[in-house]
C-alpha cells in the first residue's frame, strides 16, 4: 500500500511543499521548489494562477477559488507511476480534506493546511496591492536596466498619475518602460539600479487598446491603454509610430499566453470525463464547493473574460461596464430571486442584459446550474426561480457547446436525484427547449414569462377582415408559417390558388411578418409598443391577409375568401390607393354600409367617415395655407425677428390657432356635407343583401386597372441605359425615361407608386388610375437591393434605381410571384445581371413561400400556397 501526505505552508506570498512518501520496506522524501503565489486579498478572494513546480513533475496550477478557498494539484507516487489529486483549502483555517484517487484506491490521501491569522494592521493592507503586483514576477538582479535579455520593446512613455490632495487632477509622468515576455514594468529611469515602480502580468486574458485620434486631437499625444486584471496602464506618447509599434508588440505577448481556464472549466472538464462513476462525481462536488449553491456574493465570474473589454458595449440607450464586472452584478440579480414576491421583471432584465451581451449567456447558464445545485431547500421558492428563470434562457439562448453539455448533465442528475417532483419537470421542459431554440430578437415579453413560468403555451389572437378573429396556442418556438398554415387549414383555404400571410397592424403602418419569424418576438414588440404609444392610439395587433393575388376572378361570392377580399379592398379604398372619382368613392361607402347595416334605418349604427370615405380626400378641398414671400431686405428680416420675439409672436399664435380652428371647422363642413350624399346613396339600396353588396363592392374597385397588385410608395431616383457597350455610363438623375413609346419624360426624382402584381410590375403617378408604364415579368432581367434603401430593377436595356423603405417587402414579393408562376426561374439578383430569366420546371412547394434571394439578411416576407 501506497500513502502520501501532503504538507502545505502558506506565508503572504510564497507556498512550499514538502511530500513524504511511505512504500513498503523504504521511506522516500522529496521537496518541491518554492515559488511565489498571489496572496489572497483579505474579505475578495478572486482568481488567480501560479505555478507550483514539483521535482519530477510537470508544472500545474495552484488557484484561488471564488470562495475562498485553494485547489492545487497534489502528486501521489505509487511504483514507478504517478497520479493527480485535486486538494481543497478553506481560507484561514487549517483544514484536513480526504482527495480522490485517479488510480486504484490504495489508501487515503490527507492534507493538511495551515495559514497565519488575519492581521488587521494597516501597513499590511496598504502593500496589498504591491504584494499583489510583484507576486507573478521573479525578482531581477542588480544589472543595468538597458541590459535587461529579456526585454521585448522598452523606452521612455508617460503614463497617467493622479495627484494628491493640492493637485487632484490626473497628470502624465515620463517613466522608463520594458516590455518582457511575462509582464510590462516601469522604472523610474534607464539607469543602473533604478527602482522598478510596477509591473503588469500579461496573460491572456488582458487587451491593449489601439491609439485613439480623437485622445490626439484633445491632448496632443497618441494613447496605448493596456489592460490587466487589476491595474489599466494608460501610456501616451507623441509619435504614432511608436504608439503602434508599443500596441503590436503587447498584443504579440498576449497572443503567446495560452488560454486561462478558470476552476469551473477544469471541473467540467473533470466531469465529463468521470461521468460513468458516481463515486468520483459525487466526490468532486463533495470537495469543490465552486460547484455547488452558495449565498455569498461572486467577486469573480465563473468563466474567463478579457480584462477591460471595453468593445462589449451594447448599442442603445443602455449602458454595461465590463463584462467582468457585469458577470459579477448578474450573480447578484440571481440571489435576489430568491426572496422576490414578483420575480417577472427582474428576470426579463437578466435575460434582456444577455442579449445585449452576448458573451454572458454561458455564464448565466454556469452560474444556475450552480445555484441549483445543492440548495439548501431543493424545491423551495427561491429553488423555483433559479429554474424558471433558467427556462426562460432555454427558450430565449443556445449555450455554446461544452456548457451545453455541461447543462444536459446537470439536467440528467437532477432528475435521477428528484424524481417526479418540479425539478425535474423543469429539467424535462428545459431538455425539450433546447432542441429547438435556434437564437431570438427579442427577450420574452412579460406576459411569455409568466406562461413559461408555469411550462404551459400562449394563447396568441389572430384577427381576420370579414371573420371572427381566432386564438392558436404558440410556444416560444412557434412561427409565422406554422401558425398562417393552422390558420388557412382551420379556415378552408386550402384550396385556393391565393397566396396568405400574417401581418404586423399598427397606425403607423402595416407589414407581412416573415415565415421564419418567431412569433415570440412580435408579441414582445407589440408589448414594448404599447409603453410607447399613446392612449389614444389602436392597440398592435396580427392579422391574416392575403399576401399575394394570383387569381381573383374566380373567387366564390359565398366563401370566406371572398370576405378577406373584400376588407382588404376596402383598405386600398380607405388608404387612397383605388385611384377613381369623388362619385365612385361616395357608392364604395354606401355599399360598404349596405353590407354592414343592410337597409337604412335611423337606429343603424353609424361608422366614423373615416372608416368609410378616404380622409386625404376631404382634406385636398380645403384651401392651401398662403406663404408669403420671403422678405429680402436684411433689416426688414430682423424687425421681424424682434417682432415675432415679443408682443407681435403672441398675435401671430393667436392668428395660427384662429387659422386652425376655422380650417377645422370647414373639414367639419365637408365631412357633414360627403356623409349627407353617402347617406342618400345608401337609401337607393334598399332592398340589397350583404353579399350582393360586397359583390357589387370589389365589382367596381376591380375597374381600376391595378387592383390585385400590392403599391408602394417609392421615389425614382435614377435612369441608367444598359446598351451593348453601355455598361460604364453614368448614372442620370432624371424621371422616368422613355422605356417605352408612351413614357413620359421629365426631369427631377417623382415620387410614384410601384405595383408589384402577378403578371406585370407597373409605374402609377400618385391619384392617377393609368400606369406611365408597365413592364411583364418577361422584360425584366434582374433586380435587387444596392443598399438598405435602394431598389434596383433592370428592364431590358435600363437600370431603373428606386429608393424606398421597403426594399426587402418589394424584393420578396417579385421573387414570390415569379417563383409562385412556375413557369420560370426568378431573375438573379446581382448588380450586373442582364440575362433573362431561364425557364425552370420545377414549381414551387405546396405551402411554402419561395426562397430567400441573397440580397437579404433574413427573410422579411412569410407568404405561401394555400
């Protein structure tokens, strides 16, 4: 039998170990070299690694752990082999822990620990920092600085010093600095002798900023800003040369370290490879209390962070220091669940601060699973809300890969430790929702929150122009596809060859919500939405249209799909965009009351005129304002500068107000005078049905050449020819040039509506109900986006340039009727495409919308076949 001890003694900076080894008829003692440690900071233990070499052994660490206490690597000789042992110290009691053995247990190993008592003296407090500083490197003898062989970079650079108590401001002071392969000291000259003032380990986790010109512009001098896990050196200097030849040469010394592992790393690692024996696992969270639940406060994140990583800012108005230190505040939202009544909001900021910091979701994920493993009340309220909230980060994130195994493990223990108990139905509803998380925009809305609280799905409301609006069940992975598929299913839409989709509805506007697109996500906008927005205004809501129009003459009258038609007809009516006379809208609106009060009678209800009549049309007969000229003398501009200043600005509100009101008042006029002539047209349908009224209805807006074709309000900025030898001409900025005989000429961008429809794209001039020019999908030989507001579209020998905030909308929708057509490939959208589209046999999908060209991110459309 083998036995080992292990004797540890432990100053401020410095460890030794003596081991004495006990074989069979002989006794063996061999001493480990003594090498320095960081002493641990008194009341903030925190992370830290030293080598502790022995004789006959490979370097291995020696760390602080999170709360406290020090694991170390023990070595146990047994023969001619050797195995490893993970040893456990608390803080500053002297403590005897039982380590496990790698080989076949042939003996208990035990070690013991001792550590002076705590001073409480000041002088000691105050050389923390340069104990703590001079701990990681070896001391240099007397020789000349200059003559140092390890220097790297070296030379003079001032770096910033804050002055006492009669100079409070941050003043530059020159020092002599050498860069080496481990750190970057200062002394306080070149000379012989000269004090070295500081040092900075550089490991693998510290960073080095680039000069900032904006710093050179303010103080003349080019900043390198090196960060270390303590102290942050900012050096200046007057050269740029120098400043990045300093900045490459730190980064190069950084880049050389290899990477740092934390205690946790090295434990899951420990984990995964023990995992088939129970004993060792159970052991390894027995002696590693890292591991394990704890209600103290974390001074240092459980996974490794670049020090100073002052590029992970989030965008907005939201502020973050570093991720350290963000890492650490986080632990603490984390013990704050425990006694909170409501613990939604708080949760929905952890997950909104992962978001916007992508690089803290594996830490959250670290720092749960230790939380919940262990508690003191496993089941308990505060148990509860670690795995909730851990829930919600599995519906919301995907940890990386070795956390994510890490994770399954936890999950597996937990629910092999507590069977059928709420643990473990977490554990299985968590297990679920990773399978299918693939990343959201959003964090879950408050409402999504409390669902996933209780393990249950929400009750999401669709609304349907002409038909009750309908509730489908959605989980946080549900998205806009499967839902409008549930929806023409459960609504007999199956058969027809019209395309649908969901749409975003809000008073500013309305949008198709892309196929791929979480529901989740819209709900939580629609909820943010809602604090912005005023009282007043119509609630967000989701609603099911028609998406694209391939065939609308042989609609049934008597189907719900004629009912769909004939709201989203009205719509284009009530949004101006049914260009036809004052006469025509006024029947539009009487039949539009046939349909819904049927005959007229004194007690119908009576919609707003703006639910039945376009309101641009009531406000284009009011007189424009009148502007006076602008006045040319200067002195005339000043008086009236100084006029409208005093007691002249209080007249002229009052005129404006006065101006206002009278202007409402007229609007109030026209508005009595159009529903007077819309009420008589509505008692010569005496005797009409609904559906006759709606048939008669979607009749006459379907005289309008453009009905079934979707506008959008776009800006013609550019006319480029595309001839044989055209390719390098300029661009114009022109109108519309003559693509064809009857296009009209002019000159200056128009603002016009493009009409993407299923046979042809058209130009219409705002109002007018003939197109300036029409162009069959045969004519068109590429299109796409040049940028996020530029939409191009090549007809034959023209490149036409377009600028618009739905670049993505028009996109997938020309993409969705050529591919919908089945009768040709969609043109290719690039820059330089000019052949015509090729024939393609193959048709698109039953019930899926048509690929996402490459000009685009994300897909922003969600339509498909019935």
């Amino acid at each position: 039998m083998g036995l080992c001890a292990v004797s540890v003694l432990l100053s401020t900076d410095l460890v030794q170990f003596c081991t004495v080894f006990s074989l069979p008829g002989q006794l063996r003692t061999r001493s480990q070299h003594a090498r320095r440690l960081p002493p641990r900071p008194w009341g903030a233990p925190a992370a830290a690694l030293a080598p502790a070499t022995a004789v006959g052994a490979p370097e291995l660490p020696a760390l602080w752990q999170q709360d406290g206490s020090l694991s170390f690597w023990a070595w146990h000789w047994a023969g001619e082999e050797a195995s490893s042992h993970w040893g456990d110290v608390r803080g500053c009691q002297v403590v005897t822990v039982g380590l496990r053995h790698l080989l076949p247990p042939q003996g208990s190993l035990e070690v013991s620990l001792s550590q002076p008592t705590r001073s409480s003296s000041g002088s000691e407090r105050s050389l923390l920092v340069a104990e703590e500083m001079r701990s990681l490197i070896v001391e240099k003898g007397p020789g000349p600085v200059e003559d140092d062989p390890d220097a790297l970079v070296k030379g003079w650079l001032q770096r910033e010093v804050r002055g006492g108590v009669k100079t409070p401001w941050i003043r530059p002071r020159k020092y002599w600095f050498v860069l080496t392969p481990d750190s970057l000291d200062y002394y306080s000259s070149n000379e012989k002798g000269a004090r070295r003032l500081g040092s900075l380990v550089l490991t693998s986790l510290c960073s080095v900023l680039w000069p900032d010109k904006q710093t050179y512009k303010e103080t003349g001098y080019w900043s390198v800003t090196v960060f270390g896990r303590k102290h942050c050196y900012r050096l200046y200097t007057e050269h740029l040369n120098e400043a990045v030849h300093w900045v490459c040469a730190v980064q190069k010394v950084i880049d050389s370290k290899a990477p740092v592992q934390t205690p946790t790393q090295l434990l899951m690692r420990d984990i995964e490879e023990n995992c088939g024996s129970p004993e060792v696992l159970e052991q390894i969270y027995r002696c590693n209390p890292i591991l394990r639940y704890t209600s103290s406060p974390l001074y240092a994140p459980l996974l490794p962070f670049p020090y100073g990583s002052l590029d992970q800012r989030a965008p907005g108005p939201r502020s973050y220091t570093t991720l350290r230190d963000e890492a650490v505040k986080l632990f603490n939202s984390l013990q704050q669940l425990e006694a909170e009544r409501d613990p939604v909001p708080l949760m929905q900021g952890v997950l909104q601060t992962c978001l916007d910091l992508p690089p803290l979701v594996d830490e959250i994920y670290c720092q749960l699973v230790k939380q919940t493993t262990e508690p003191p009340a496993p089941g308990g309220q505060g148990d509860l809300h670690y795995w909730q909230l851990l829930t919600c980060m599995s519906c919301t994130f995907l940890p990386s890969p070795p956390i994510l195994r890490f994770l399954h493990f936890h999950l597996d223990r937990t629910e092999s430790r507590f069977p059928a108990s709420e643990m473990a139905k977490y554990a299985c509803f968590i297990r679920e929702a990773l399978g299918k998380t693939k990343g959201r925009e959003c964090v879950p809305s408050l409402e999504e929150i409390l669902v996933l609280m209780r393990r249950q799905e929400m009750i999401c409301t669709v609304h349907c122009p002409g038909a009750p609006a309908c509730s489908v069940a959605i989980s946080s992975h549900t998205t806009a596809e499967e839902v409008a598929r549930e929806l023409v299913s459960r609504l007999g839409l199956s058969q027809s060859p019209n395309l649908f989709a969901l749409y975003e509805q809000s008073r500013r506007r309305e949008q198709p919500v892309g196929s791929a697109t979480l529901l989740a996500d819209v709900l939580t906008k629609f909820e943010n939405l809602a604090g912005e927005e005023r009282e007043q205004d119509p609630p967000c809501r989701l609603c099911f249209k028609h998406y694209g129009f391939l065939d609308t003459d042989n609609v049934p009258r008597d189907s719900l799909e004629f009912a769909l038609l004939f709201e989203q007809a009205h719509e284009m009516v009530l949004r101006g965009y049914v260009p036809t006379s004052e006469e025509t809208l006024q029947t539009l609106a009487a039949l539009r009351l046939q349909s819904l009060n049927s005959d007229f009678s004194t007690h119908a209800p009576f919609p707003r005129l703006e639910e039945l009549f376009p309101p641009h049309v009531l406000h284009a007969r009011l007189p424009a304002p009148r502007r006076r000229p602008p006045t040319k003398c200067r002195g005339a501009r000043l008086r009236a500068g100084l006029l409208a200043g005093g007691l002249w600005g209080q007249a002229l509100a009052k005129q404006r107000a006065e101006r206002d009101q009278r202007l409402r008042g007229r609007l109030r006029e026209e508005g009595a005078s159009t529903m007077a002539a819309i009420v008589e047209k509505w008692k010569l349908l005496q005797g009409m049905g609904r559906p006759e009224a709606m048939a008669a209805y979607v009749a006459l807006v379907r005289e309008w050449p453009g009905f079934g074709s979707t506008l959008f309000d776009v800006d013609l900025r550019a006319v480029r020819p595309r001839g044989h030898g055209g390719g390098g001409q300029p661009w114009r900025r022109a109108a519309l040039m003559p693509l064809s005989p009857q296009s009209p000429v002019g000159a200056g961008a128009q603002r016009l509506w493009l009409g993407i429809g299923a046979k042809a794209v058209s130009l219409y001039k705002p109002g007018e109900p003939e197109p300036l020019d029409s162009f069959c999908y045969g004519r068109i030989s590429s299109f796409g986006a040049s940028d996020s507001s530029t939409f191009r579209l090549s007809v034959e020998d023209r490149d036409l340039l377009f600028e618009t905030s739905q670049v993505d909308e028009i996109a997938q929708l020309l993409n969705t009727y050529l591919t919908s057509a089945g009768a040709q490939q969609p043109p290719q959208p690039q820059e330089s495409a000019t052949s015509p589209p090729a024939s393609d046999p193959t048709a698109l999908p039953q019930g899926l919308c048509p690929a996402d060209g490459p000009w685009q991110h994300r897909p922003p459309v969600g339509s498909f076949h019935s």
